[in-house]
C-alpha cells in the first residue's frame, strides 16, 4: 500500500510540474530529504523518483520563462569555483573511475540546488520550501524525539536508509539544523494550532537530538544555544529558559548516555575518537602531498598505507573539513571554508541591512535563523563526513535568494549586500 501512494503521489506531482516549474524543486525537496521511498517495502523501495522528478523539471524548464536569474557575486563565484576544482580533483583521483560516480552524485545535488535559487522567485515560494525541508527531516526528528520520551532515552534515534542522515550522528545534525527553521515558520504563522504544532515539532526535536546519543550532537547544541544567548536581547531570560530545557531534557536520557558524552573527555581511550584522529592526520598528510588531495571515495587501505599514521584503521573522516581536505587537497578546503565564510557574512549584511524596512521582518528572522543552522553545521559538522549533503547547500542557496529578494524590495537600502554589489546574469536553459 506504501508503494502505491508514494508512487501515485510522485507520477501525480508530474503534470503539475511540468505546468509550474518551481514544484519539481518542492518534490525533489521531499525526496531528497525524506526518501520516502525507503519507507516502503516493495517495488517503490529502489525506484528513481528523483532521476524522474529531475528529468520532468528540467523538461518544463525549457518552455517556461518562469525562472529568475543566478546573483553573480562572491558567493556563488567561488561556488562555482569549487565545483570547478572539484571535476579537477575528480579527474586525477587515486581511483577516478569510482571518484566519477560519487562525484555526478554530488553534481545532481549541485545542479538542483542552483536551480532552486532560479526558481524559488518570491517569498510564498520561499516559505513553502521551508516547509518542506523542515517537514520532510522532521518526520524522523519528531517521530524519534516522542520514541526518545517513551523509551526513557535508551536507544538511538536513526535516519532513512540509504540516506545521507541514516546514521543516527547525521540525523541528530540535521534535525538540530533544521530547529531555527521551525522556530522561524514559528514565527510568520499565524494559525494558532499550527503554532502549537511547532511548539510541539521543537520540543521533539530536540528531545530526538539528545536521544541519537551523539557527542557530536551534544557540541553542536551548546555551541547553538551559546550563541542563542550571545546574540539574545534579554540575556537572564534566555538563560533561564535554557537552562531549564537542558535540566528538563538531560532528566530523560538514562545513564548509558551520560557514559558516551563522558567520553569525549577521555578521547584517548576512545578507539572511535583515535580513528578520526588518524583520518584527519591522513588527510593532511595526503594533501601535503598531492595539491588535489586524494580524490572521492579514496579512503583505502592502500592510501591509509602511505598516509596514515596507523596504516590499519582505515576510518572515514568524520569531519567536513577534513573530508573536503582529503578529498580535494588544500586548495578545495580554501574554496569550502571560503563559501561558508561568504555566506555567513551576506547573512550579517542581510540582518544589518532589514533594520528598519518595513515588511522586512521576515527576512531579518530567516536570516538570523540560517546563521543559527550554520553554527550547528560548522560544530557538529567538524565530527561528521557531510560536506556534500543537501542541507548546507540549501542553505548556501537561501542566503542567496534572500540577498536577491531584499535588493528588489528596497534596492537603495541594501548597496553594502554581497548580492547588490554584483551584477546578474540570465543563466539559459539548454
């Protein structure tokens, strides 16, 4: 029965598609986040409904004039820089037959991503992409959080199989990615249950967070709620608040999962610890040695023989810096680091910018709310290998189509944005 709907579902998303572009982002929004595929069974299970959703969006794309432009400024400069770098480093990697196909993976998700900043033209638009995103990863992150309270916090909160967020660690960053975006639909509601609702979504989430028993979860939350504070008009209330949740959540959680946080204290003893410790150290290593770094997918036993300090553990790097570093050698760590950089600095312009502009206000919140995402990205990010994942690069994108959408509500007041500074360029479908 799962098949048939989400088939139906997807097969019935076609024709609308096809008549409004900008739903083919929305559908493969769901998709790509959700995969609700995975939750069926049957035929449904291993189906491209991506690949189909792609085809038709990119089929409805070349007859309709719907679509905006892409903001030719720093930030999407060096993105394409990046991208750039990345087809070098793909096409001289240590296994680039193997680099290739992880490589048009990423590409996919690339090309998709700048299609969503064509498309995603006004703020209705803009809202129900949220929407979407914050829904589709918060099917899992409520779900677990209302299984973290029943379960008395004993067992691990896990993602959709076969996704970028199966594991539970990858899950616990996104929903914890995801909670300023609640906060922010939160915020522009103005149905009361659906306030409620959020409310309840947030509450969850955050209990879901906690119940994946991730340290690296755990850093990403103090740093988020760190900043929260900084960044909070009313410092003593929002410290008590925050205090009060932590109290009211860490009173759940039973003691196996005091026994894992302890750990990040004794890494030494840790052999999951000391195999990142020996990745990051090949990726410098192998980045030392080849200015393109090792390419995709080279964590092998063959290169860990020749870069790593312990030659046998041959570990994933569990970071996104040095992912990209061992992957794509210094120079595409410079490109990476660089577009979070601009992207976080467009947002501080963004914010700066929306004081005092009536009707802006919705705005000024997302973009405040994606610095909050960022903060959880850059933290617990350093202990994760999702530098290629979906989320980040939405929110790379949102930063753009914010920068844009300001610049034509009120252009004189935003001159200092990244996005006003640059001109803009008609990007034609082939």
């Amino acid at each position: 029965m799962r098949d048939i709907l989400i088939t139906a579902m997807v097969f019935g998303s076609l024709l609308l598609i096809l008549r409004k572009p900008y739903i083919g982002i929305l559908v493969w929004s769901w998709l790509s986040y959700m995969n609700p595929h995975r939750l069926s069974w049957g035929f449904a299970y291993d189906m491209p409904f991506a690949q189909i959703v792609a085809i038709t969006l990119f089929t409805s794309m070349l007859f309709s004039k719907d679509r905006k432009s892409i903001p030719l400024n720093s930030i999407t400069i060096v993105w394409a820089a990046f991208l750039l770098w990345m087809t070098i480093t793909t096409l001289v990697a240590i296994y680039p037959d193997i680099a290739s196909l992880y490589y048009f993976r990423i590409l996919k998700i690339q090309l998709v991503t700048f299609l969503t900043i064509l498309l995603i033209t006004d703020r209705v638009r803009l809202n129900q992409l949220v929407w979407v995103v914050v829904m589709s990863i918060g099917f899992f992150s409520i779900k677990g959080g209302v299984f973290t309270v029943l379960s008395g916090g004993g067992y691990r909160v896990w993602g959709p199989p076969g996704s970028f967020i199966e594991e539970n660690n990858a899950l616990a960053l996104s929903t914890l990615m995801i909670l300023p975006l609640m906060y922010y639909l939160y915020k522009i509601s103005e149905k009361k249950w659906v306030k409620y609702f959020l409310v309840f979504a947030m509450a969850s989430s955050f209990a879901s967070a906690l119940g994946s028993q991730s340290r690296g979860a755990l850093v990403a939350i103090v740093a988020v709620g760190g900043f929260f504070w900084l960044k909070s008009s009313s410092k003593l209330v929002t410290g008590l608040l925050g205090a009060v949740v932590i109290v009211i959540g860490l009173g759940f959680m039973p003691d196996s999962w005091f026994d894992r946080m302890s750990t990040i204290q004794t890494y030494e003893e840790d052999a999951s610890a000391m195999g990142r410790i020996n990745a990051w150290e090949y990726s410098i290593n192998i980045a030392n040695d080849r200015l393109t770094g090792g390419g995709l997918k080279a964590w092998t036993f063959k290169t860990f023989s020749k870069y790593a300090p312990n030659p046998l553990d041959v570990h994933a790097a569990h970071s996104i810096y040095f992912g990209v570093l061992g992957d794509h050698g210094w120079p595409g760590l410079f490109l990476y680091l660089l577009i979070l950089i601009l992207t976080w600095r467009a947002l501080s312009k963004i914010v700066k910018n929306t004081s005092g502009i009536e009707g802006a206000s919705e705005v000024s919140t997302l973009a405040r709310m994606v610095q909050v995402s960022l903060v959880a990205f850059f933290t617990g990010g350093a202990f994760l290998s999702l530098p290629y994942f979906d989320l980040p690069w939405f929110f790379v994108a949102l930063t753009v189509i914010l920068g844009r959408q300001l610049k034509e509500q009120e252009p004189g007041k935003v001159e200092a944005l990244e996005s006003a500074e640059s001109t803009e360029v008609e990007v034609k479908q082939a």
